[in-house]
C-alpha cells in the first residue's frame, strides 16, 4: 500500500532542483537512521520534512549541510555534490539550528553587524539595518538581545542566517519552543524569505507549520521518506469525511497518522507506542 501512495518525484523543466537528495543512508553502528531517503527540492520553494521525534530528519539537514557524512547515496545543493564539493556547498547555504544562536549580551544591531563582518561584507551596519527593517526589528535593534522575546530572539537568528544572502538555508525544528504567537511571527519571515527567492527547507514536528507554510511536505518515518507531495496531493490519500451534509477535506494531521500507521502495520513502532496511536485515532473517529 505505501508503494501506491508514494508520490512520484517531479522536475522543474526550467530550472534545476536546489536541493536533489538520492538513496542516502546512514547507520549508527546497528542503528539504521536513513535507509535510501529521496527528495527533491524546487528553487525558491518551501519544502517540509515532516517526521516524529528521532525519524532523522536532523541527521538529513546535517548531510545536506556538510556537517556529516552519509554512508551511501548521493546529494546536491544548489548544484554541488555535498561529499566531493563541501566548500562550495557552504558558501551557498545558511544552518539554523534548533536554538537560536544569538549573543544576548550584544544588540540585535550589533549581533548582526558582527556576523557581516566576519564573512568580511562591505557596509556591515547597512546591511544590519536593511535585516532589521526586513525581520520588523529596527525599533528594537537597540536593545540586548536578552531582552527579546522568544519570536524577536529566532526572527533575529533568522535575519543572521541572511548575512552575504545565501539561496538555500536550513531552518531545523524553528519554532521549538515557542508559543503560538511567535510560531506565527516566524512563520511570516519564513513565508518572506521564499517571496524573496530563497529556498527553505524547514524540518519540524508540528504538523499545522508544514500545513501553513510549505509547498511540499515530505513525511519522514523510520529513515524513510513514505510520501512526498503537495498539502492537496497529500488530502487525496484518504477519502473526505463526511458529518451529515457537510463535507470534511483530511486534516494533514489525519494523512500524517494513517501514513504512519500503514508503515508500521506490525502493530509495533519500535517503542511501543503504536497500538496506543491507533487506540488514540480510533477514539477520534468515534467523536466526530
């Protein structure tokens, strides 16, 4: 069944995929954490890569980021190998991390113009306050860093990762952490940053951020990816629920669990929690 519900991959015509990953894999000793992921990723486009805590969705971004090697299998971002080209592959990216990594003793200003000089830009302070007019933060440009709040703190992490304006960046779990009103502040950047032609790649756990931001969404589980579309190629895979005359399109929440569920048909997920998320999904049905 997953075999039939996996979406095939699909080419620009016109332009060659930013990020193109086939059959990687990686192992930790017997852990198998990747077993042959593939993906590819449009210029300019948001792309979800969707998965539970542990699907390796980390290990991934640090493959496509040079930080790790993969076993087997290969990947190109923005046109180079990540193994035979890494320098290449780094001046064309930027890594934000789960944590922002801001220095809260300096200003947002000044946290942004110490990057620029360190990647020896020309005009660093006007390319800071180009950022924090972008990222709405000139007001508090000013002021430390550890006094923003959680949204303020990772749009500025955001704005950091721009510096010398790289055409793919990483955005990994972003919203970890923060509540709903930053979760939408950030949202907006990342929605901002795809506007102005930058590739994302954005891993996260919530299923209502990939909902809300992506062009596609990959689901990622046990190391593999068990489809890969669109928000409204996803919707097909179940058939719209219906509650007396009114007619209910599928949740990405309710494509998400019965994804998961069809690949881990054995009733055991590993740890022992499968059987508990179909007791979980029977006594939804039930309620509706």
């Amino acid at each position: 069944m997953l075999a039939a519900m996996s979406t095939p991959l699909t080419t620009n015509q016109d332009r060659a995929p930013a990020i193109r990953v086939q059959g990687l894999e990686k192992s930790y000793k017997e852990l198998r954490v990747l077993r042959g992921v593939e993906f590819e990723v449009a210029q300019g486009s948001i792309f979800a890569l969707l998965g539970s805590n542990g699907a390796g969705k980390t290990t991934v971004v640090k493959i496509l980021s040079t930080l790790l090697k993969a076993d087997a299998g290969t990947a190109r971002v923005n046109g180079f190998d990540v193994a035979a080209r890494a320098a290449d592959v780094r001046e064309s990216i930027s890594l934000t991390g789960q944590f922002a990594a801001v220095d809260e003793i300096l200003s947002g200003r000044e946290n942004l113009v110490l990057v620029a000089r360190l990647r020896h830009l020309k005009d660093p302070g006007g390319k800071a306050d180009d950022l924090l007019r972008r990222f709405s933060l000139t007001e508090a440009g000013t002021r430390r860093a550890a006094t923003y709040s959680g949204g303020m703190r990772r749009r500025l992490d955001i704005a950091m990762s721009l510096i010398g304006n790289p055409p793919v960046i990483f955005l990994d779990e972003p919203t970890a952490g923060l509540d709903p009103e930053a979760r939408v502040e950030v949202w907006q950047a990342v929605r901002e940053l795809a506007q102005g032609g930058t590739t994302v790649l954005l891993t996260t756990q919530y299923l209502e951020e990939a909902e809300q931001l992506a062009d596609r969404i990959a689901i990622l589980h046990h190391g593999a990816i068990i489809v890969n579309g669109t928000l409204a190629e996803l919707r097909q895979l179940l058939p719209p629920a219906k509650v007396e005359y009114v007619e209910k399109q599928p949740s990405l929440e309710d494509v998400f669990f019965a994804v998961v569920g069809d690949a881990g048909q054995d009733g055991s997920d590993g740890d022992g929690d499968a059987d508990q998320g179909g007791q979980d999904r029977t006594t939804r049905s039930s309620r509706k």
